[in-house]
C-alpha cells in the first residue's frame, strides 16, 4: 500500500512536549502554543506563557519523529500491559474469520505489514481491564497518564488567571487539578471508562466521564463505493489531528479487515466499531443469517486486533419494537433496524440481549469497552423521548450492571433528534437508569430542517447535552442526512464538535478551562494576529479568513 | 447605477401566496412549498398537504413580479399610512445634510432614480408609531399583517400534527395561533415592536417580541475598500432572500447616504444602522468633533430616508467607563468605543444620554424605533456579565421608559461573549430592568477559540437565549473577529441564525413550529429528495451535497 498522502507536521507556532508521570515512569504528551511578548504603551516587554492544550494528534505533529504507517505507531503501552503479568501472547489469532483473511495470498497487497499474529489475551482466571483494576484500588500507568492529560499543566500555572465559576449541573469536579487517584476512583465507580484494549498498545491513554473534560468522536468508514485504504488511514489521521478523542471506524465495504489493521496500527486514540456491521457483510448481508456464532467470531476477530470499544444494541427487545409503528421516522439507526428485522423474521429475543454476559466475558479478555447502542433512537424530533427510547434505555440499565459484574467498561448511547427543550430529560433518564455510566450522545440535533447545516443543528445539542452531563460527544458533519463526508466534513465536524465539547467544559467550570479563550481575548485585544491564529482550534481556516480581506503581513504582528 | 447581477426567482417546488386580512383590506406574503404524494405500500396515493412557510425574501420571489430596482419594491403601506390622516408631506427634505446630497450633481450618477424629495414627517401634535396607535386601542393593518404573518396558515390547518409541548421560559405564546388583538396588546405592553417607518412603505411589517416567532438581523455595510452599491445591494437582497427577518447597514465608506437610499428603497424587511457612524463620517473620523447638532442632522436625514430602528448607545454613562479598565478586551462595541473615547476628551456626560429625550421626540415623527445599544457588551468570555455590562443594561432601563413617554417603540441590545451557564443571567438582568422591551442580541458567542466557526460559537448561544426569551438574533458571520463577510458568509450565516430561531420556537412551543420538521422528517423516511430539498432552509446546499455523493437523478424523486 502507498502511503504519501498522510498528514504530518507541527502545528503553527506549536511544540510537542511530554509531561513527566510521578508514579510510573511515563510521558505524557502535549501541545505547547508559543506566544509572542506583549509591549505596553510605555515600551515595557512583557511575557505571555506560552498555552499548553490537550492534544490528540499522536506522534504525527512530533516532529522529532518520523511516522511509517507500514509499521504503525510506536507501543506506548506495551510494557505496561506486560508488566502486569496478567496477559498470555496467544500461539495465533482465535477467530477462523481472523486466521482466513490472514492465509488468503489475494490479500497480501493490502494486508499491513506487521500485522500481529500473537494477540494478547488475559491470562486464565485474570481481569484486564482498567475498571478491575480500579475497584482494586491499583493507580495504573494508564490512570496516571490521563490524569495527567486531563490537567493539561494547569496544576503548573503560577499566576493568577480569571475563570468564571462554572455550573456543572450535578458533575462532581475537582476543583483545581485531576489527581492520578481521582481517575481510579471514577472508573471504580463505573463514572468514567479508560478504553484501552491491549492489543492496542499505540493508543494514549484518554478518559471518558462526566468529571473530566468533554471528548468527541469522529466516525470514519469506507464504503463500497468511496474509498480506498489510504484514503481512510487518511481520514482517521485527520480527524485525531484537528481533535477527536476517539474514532469509530464503521466500515461497510470490502476488506474491512484489512482496513481496520491499518487504522488501528496507525491510530493514537481509541477505535470504535459496531461489529453488527461486520458480521452482516459475512453473511452477505441478509439479515435474518446472522446468528451468535458469526457474530461471536466477529467480536474475537476484532478484540484481537484492538478495537477498544464496541458498540453493541443489546438493549433492542422484541417488546420494544411495537412501540415504534406510530413512529414518523420509525427505527433510523442502522444497528436497530438489523436487529429489530432479525427479531420479527426470527421470533426469538435479539441474540445480542440473551447473549449478553457471553459478550462481557470475551470483551472482558482484552479490556474492550461496550459502547450500548441506542437503536431506537429517535430520527426526528417528532419521535424524541418517546416511550420506544426510554423503553431501551431502561434496558441499557440493566445491561449496565451485567457488563460491570463481568468488569467490562460501559458507556451508554443516546440520541439523536430533541428538540432543546427536551435535552436535559434525555441525561436525567440516563443519569436515572444506569447508575452514572458515562452518556455518548449523536449530537442531538434541535431541528429537522436544516440539512446541510447539521454539524450545527447538533452542535447546538451537542454543547448543552454536554453541559448537562454527557461526557462524550459523536460528531455529526454537514453530509449528515444527504451523503458521505469527505475530508473537509471531516474536519469541519470535528473543530465543530471540539468547540461544542470545549463550550461544555466552560459551563461545568472544568479547572483552566478557560485559560485559553483568556489568552486567545488577549492576543485579540493586543492584535497578535499571529498569536490568535496559533491559538484558534483551526488555525488554517483562522488564517485564510483573516488573509481574503487583510492579507499584509504587517497586519500580523501587531 | 447598474443593477443586472441582483437575486430573483422562486425557491424550488415554491410559490408566493397572500392570505387576505378579515380586518384590512391586505395580502400577507407568504411562501407554500409543494410536495410531491406518498405512495403506501398497497398502492395507495396520499396526499401530502402543502407547507406554508414564513417568507422573509419580499416581491423578488414572486415569478409575477419583475422588481426594477431603479424604481423601488411597491408601496405596500402608503395608503395605509396616509389613511390615518395623521401625517403630511414636507415640502423638502428637513436635514442640511440630505439637501446638500440632493442638489450635488457629482452625486447624479449614483443617486437613487427615484429618491423621494418630499418625506413624511407626523402632523404637529400627532403621534404615529404603532406603539401609540396600541395604546390608543387601534389594529392598524400593519398589526393585522403581522398576525396573519406570524401563523403560517397554521390557523387552517385542519389535520391533527404533532407537537411538543414547548417550554416558554416565562413567554406568554397563545396556544393556537396569534389574533390580531394579541399583536395589538403586546405592542401595547412594550413587550414587542413593530419596526414601520412612515418612509419604508416598501417594508412588509414584521414583529420582533417574545412571544412571537425569533426574528434573525443581518448585518451588511459597504467599507471604503471592499464594495459598490450594487453590491451592498445584492447582499441586502441575498440576506433577506435566505431569512433575514430585518438588515442593518452599517456602512462606514463614501456615498453611505446613496447606497443606503438604494437599500431601502429596495428591501421589503426594516432597515437598521446606527447612525453615529454616518455622523463620525461626518467629521472625518475625529471623534472629539462629533457634536448633539451633526449627530442630530443625522438622525433626521436618515428618518426622512426611512430607516426603521437605530441603534443608538445612549446608556453608556461616564461613571461605567473605569469599570472597564481591568477588562481583557476592554470596551469592544464600536460605537461604546467612540463614545466613551468622547467622554473622556470632553469631560461630559454621554450626548446620547443627555439628549435621549430630544432624540425621541424625533424618532416619534416618524416612527422609527430605537435599539438601545449595549456599548459595553463583553468582548469576551473573560468580561462576560461584568458590572460594566450590567450597569449600562440598567441604564438601558431608565432610557427604556423615556422612549415610551415618548411614543417611542424600543429593544434592547444585548451581548456579545458569554459562557453557556452565564446566559440565563443575562436574560434574567434584562427582563429585571428593561420592563420587558424586545431583547435583540449578539449570539452570544459561548467561546474564544474558534475564529472562523464564529457563526457555530454563536449560534449555540444565539439558540439557549432565544429559548430563554431573546426576541431577535443579529447574526454572527464566520469571518467575525477575521475580516468582512462576503456574499457566501452572508448566507452561511443567515441560515445558521435561522435555524437557531427555529429551535428557539420549537423549544417555547410556538403553534405550528414543529409542523415544518415533521413534513421534512416523514419525506425523509420516505426517501422524497426533491421535498427534502424544497423544506430545507438552504435547498441548495442539500442539493449539492446530495450530488456529490449520489447524482443519480433516480435517488431523488422516490
């Protein structure tokens, strides 16, 4: 596979640094914003700290490193899984499905070159994941990490700086800095998750929870048609760059397999998948074929590869699906609508509900989160919190306490289409029915009307869900309803959302969240073009703006 | 003048309507979208019923109308002015400024063709704002219109549709529809106006109150660099065409008083400016020259004209100023910024605030309404609802009730840059001291960081404080902070504001609101492309997007 066209390099005025641990011996990496001095109007030089920002663009904009997608990101967190003596290095891959891609020579021109072919696996008897571990009261190199990141070395500022005092709506902040025994203490109560398969050694440590700061997620995924594997390694580079927490990658095309290896080799951040999709292409796409035990290899195919959440509808039952006749919209999500299909073709409960426990107990081998899919979620704001979505949601609850039982990360799924109004319902039921788990909202969008527009429609959803709670926000982009994204709608999307995500860590009051809106206003205040631009979440966009209009580059500098 | 390159023609699958007043002998403009009939799975054809919707793009959208900008949009409300017996025509223009335009003949060329030379000014002794007719008890047709206008036929509607109970926040919004009494008593009580200068017969009237549908301004205005009249023209004509409910012109160049003849002449929504720019002009930029005798010329120059509100920042007092001085943006507004910079020099006190009832006394003559500008709006999250804010909002409220002894109709401007959490509070402030006047703000933006997405920053917390109240949104165009907007930003940012309003008057419940994203979402369940289109707020752009993924002429029909 040719590898050019990848994104690579610092961004403006921007330094990577990495922030020693205290516990373990690790490196936290940063984004540093250098800034320019300001002169008084007596001629004084005075100093403006440079601003460090929370960064999810991975060993890319080192650039002290050179990145070979052909051999992947380096292991961050290799020796550390190792170090816990509680994994075996498989002798192969356990899924057929994953040994039958690796054999077939048809696909050696698109297979990644290292690909492993000796996953780790929990060791017999043993618990993997960082939620164990927490409710064991043990600070791993990964909860320190985040503790770190999530502080973005605002516990280092000496200088007295405004923030406004937020309104965190029930979430319960620390009030100046996140302590390493503060991210354990959150994932033991099942608060916050630390997803981190380990088969993905390359991914940073990042938290999701109602008590640090907002994440978004990107969606990526080739379809028959759209994209080769370059294009789509491409896009997920580019989404973490300008700022998704997590990608998912929800492919429906041919080699997803391969594809997914390349991602996940390559990525920085934890990947997502919904594997329902992938075990509908096994069987060609006819639903009522799906059955446990391709759907059991898909998530052994997966698991082993790295995937470090999926999202799984196994809170659809067959009692809810009456519930949606008089629905305008009916079932939109697409995972909904296969399983409510293989239901009424089946007669049976949905698989993925009465197989739920087998489920945990092979996520739980390799510390997969499940992310509990919403597959009723309401298509339009006519349908929004209705007795269909509360109905699975209320299941999600129960399915909240098996994963954990079971020491499996779980995050919750919400809509969708509310109108403003009926937003905060949506995290007081969740908040309700199960017991804190961190909420993974689809924006939701305010109005129907408005396509073209709808990373705006849901950012608008998006901000105030936020506020309210939810600690992770998926990002809609301007294609939503119409087509796919391209590369730009990707980005667009995201610097939406990471603006959404940042307006909600205000409002909460999250420590230093405002430290760099100050020091954005000052550079504003004081005509630092450059400083502005360095310090806006796109800075290219930022620029070219500035430029159609006042292009002189005296206009700059001061 | 040539005007070739000026937008008109019907929207897609779209036709003009005029409902006929019960009252007044009037035709309410309005927009009906036809839809193409849902085929149910035995066969069945079933109608879907036409959506009518709220039109803001005046004649130039009537396939039975060819405008000629030369001559001006018909007189809608001449006679009805002219009925009341309560004006007369001056023999000439009343300000020294506009007979000196007048009679220069290097001006020919520009000059609009038509200007009228003989302004109505009120009958000595009479008072001719809506809000003095309210008060006296009277339906003018402007309120009729307004009624009618407001309903989008939803008062016809006989099908049952579905709604959400809104959740007005303290707006008193009838449950079915607006009569014209209701319109009449709101006016009445303050708490909506009804921007119609006896010189705008060409506006179609509109209503700016809580407890109507949110109104959206955008803003145009030639700089001495950037455009023509022909272009400020075309960008008014484009604003309002995509949703602008009022514009305000806020030019700063040469021939200000030409283009803004043209501009008025030419637009079927209220026009706005502020007109301490056009009297800075004046003194060539020097603002300690700005004096009560230029500024008052000026006020009279651009009532003849027919601009229907100014924005005038009467209550920024001296004592706000060193309330100021710890600010991080310090005094952002413009015209605060130039009034205070007078202050200063002189030593006196504010002549906005000085002169305010003398400035009303001539508003009244003529209708035209005064937006009280908030020139100490926070530049910034930093000095978001500071004292400086709150004290010039109070002042507002001593202003507010001066206007109304007057007969003046008035709204008040509000911010700006606020955090999400800290935006009730500014609702909340100005109900407290403004007796209910209209709210009309700036976003707010509800973060620093995303120059080139201001449009999104502050279409978030454009959507909370309409919700909480806000009767009117000025909108915030990408290039905010980075350079002047340009046609493509005028759209991108009407709509964006549009669909803010619209989920402000989904989340109050205003009748019928929903009524639009229902029709949309039942055409998107059943795959109508071409009805999605025609219900968009940006057809357009869907179109387009819709193209590029799936051009197939076969996906958009069924």
């Amino acid at each position: 596979m040719k590898t050019k066209n990848i994104t690579q390099g610092s961004f403006p005025n921007s330094q990577k640094i990495y922030v020693k641990g205290k516990i373990h011996n690790i490196e936290v990496a940063m984004r540093e914003i250098e800034l320019a001095d300001t002169t008084d109007k007596n001629g004084n030089v005075i100093k403006n700290h440079p601003v460090t920002v929370y960064d999810t663009s991975g060993p890319y904009t080192d650039e002290n490193i050179e990145v070979n997608l052909e051999k992947g990101l380096p292991k961050l967190r290799k020796q550390w899984i190792l170090d816990r003596e509680d994994v075996e290095e498989l002798d192969g891959l356990s899924s057929d499905y994953g040994r039958m891609r690796l054999t077939d020579e048809n696909l050696d021109h698109l297979r990644f070159d290292h690909v492993s072919t000796q996953p780790l696996k929990a060791k017999e008897g043993k618990y993997v994941s960082q939620y164990y571990y927490a409710k064991k009261g043990i600070i791993t190199p990964e909860m320190e990490y985040v503790a770190i990141r999530e502080n973005q070395r605002i516990d280092e500022i000496k200088e007295k700086y405004a923030q406004h005092k937020g309104c965190p709506m029930g979430a319960q902040i620390p009030e100046t800095h996140i302590s390493p025994e503060f991210v354990r203490d959150e994932i033991a109560k099942g608060r916050a998750i630390l997803p981190a398969n380990i088969n993905h050694p390359e991914a940073e440590p990042m938290i999701i929870g109602r008590n640090f700061l907002v994440k978004i997620n990107g969606n990526i995924g080739n379809s028959p048609t759209t994209s080769s594997i370059e294009e789509e390694v491409e896009k997920a580079v580019w989404a973490f760059r300008w700022g998704a927490d997590t990608i998912m990658d929800l492919s429906t095309g041919e080699n997803i397999h391969e594809t997914r290896e390349w991602i996940v080799r390559n990525s920085p951040v934890p990947v997502g998948t919904v594997p329902l999709y992938q075990a509908l292409e096994k069987v060609n796409g006819k639903v009522e074929d799906l059955s446990w035990e391709i759907y059991k290899d898909t998530l052994i195919e997966q698991c082993e590869q790295g995937v470090d959440y999926f999202t799984i509808h196994a809170g659809l039952l067959w009692k809810h699906i009456p519930m949606t006749i008089h629905r305008t919209t009916g079932i939109v999500s697409r995972g909904g609508s296969i399983l409510a299909k293989w239901i009424l073709h089946h007669h049976k409960e949905n698989f993925l509900y009465t197989h739920f426990e087998d489920i945990c107990k092979i996520l739980a081998k390799y510390d997969v989160a499940v992310s509990l899919g919403d597959g009723l979620r309401p298509g339009c704001l006519a349908d929004a919190n209705d007795k269909a979505q509360f109905g699975e949601l209320e299941a999600l609850g129960h399915l909240t306490k098996i994963a954990r039982e079971n020491f499996v990360q779980v995050i919750i799924e919400g809509p969708g289409h509310v109108p403003m109004h009926m937003i905060k319902e949506n995290m007081d039921e969740q908040l309700a029915h199960c017991d804190e788990a961190p909420f993974y909202t689809l924006g939701p969008l305010v109005t129907d009307i408005a396509p073209g527009y709808d990373h705006i429609t849901s950012a608008i959803g998006g901000a105030m869900i936020a506020w309210h709670g939810t600690a992770m926000l998926c990002y809609v982009t301007q294609k939503e309803h119409l087509g796919l994204p391209n590369r730009d709608d990707v980005k667009e999307g995201v610097i939406t959302f990471k603006l959404a995500a940042h307006a909600a860590d205000l409002a909460k009051g999250f420590p230093g969240a405002q430290y760099r809106d100050n020091a954005m206003s000052k550079a504003r205040f004081e005509f630092r073009w450059r400083d502005q631009f360095s310090l806006a979440l796109d800075s290219e966009k930022a620029m070219k703006f500035h430029d159609e209009t006042l292009p002189d580059e005296g206009y700059k500098s001061t």
